[in-house]
C-alpha cells in the first residue's frame, strides 16, 4: 500500500521513553521519532552514518549537535546532516517529535 495513515504506522520502543515509526520506498526512508523523556541534562552520544539525512522538528525544543556545535531548534526547524558527520540532540521539553529523512533507506532500522 502506497498510503498509509500515521496512526496505523506501528511504533517500535528503541529505548525507555522513546518510539520510531518507520516508513519507506526502495530508495528513502522516513522515520519519525517521539521523545517523551525529557528534559535531558546531557546530550545524547554523537553518532554517524554514511545517510545523508534531514530532521524536521515537528513538535518541542531541543538541543541538535552537528560536529559538536549546538544549535536549539524548535518546531518547523530542519537541519541537513551530511553523509558521516557526526550529530546528537538534547531533547530540552518532556515531549519532542522530530521527523528524519535518510537516503539511502537505513537498512539497520528494517525489521530483522
């Protein structure tokens, strides 16, 4: 089915606090992520990959890291990850829904 409510996307739990809905092509992936555990005191670790990725921030405030330098994004922000740079966030409300865009798709995020 090429058109599918997000409601009836089925969230996968990737941590305490934490929910992924996952949806994509043969090329791109659209992965939409709720943080309902925040505020945090501290940045989550940086990580990399070789995606290029973009973030929208749908909903809440936080923290986005990109090499390291912070920047407080809030809703309707976007911020472009290049292929392999490292990034992190700091969730800084008790809610915060950003929604991710990688090509190619993260083939490490496919059920297994």
């Amino acid at each position: 089915m090429y058109a599918t409510p997000f409601e009836n996307v089925v969230p996968e739990t990737i941590a305490p606090g934490r929910a992924r809905y996952i949806t994509y092509t043969d090329h791109l992936m659209l992965v939409a992520v709720d943080f309902n555990d925040g505020p945090h005191a501290q940045p989550d670790p940086p990580h990399s990959h070789p995606h290029e990725q973009v973030t929208y921030v749908a909903e809440g405030e936080v923290l986005f890291f990109l090499e390291g330098s912070p920047t407080r994004l809030g809703p309707g922000s976007v911020v472009r990850i290049p292929s392999n740079v490292p990034h992190s966030i700091q969730a800084l409300t008790g809610h915060a829904r950003l929604v991710d865009v990688f090509t190619p798709i993260r083939e490490d995020f496919l059920p297994k």
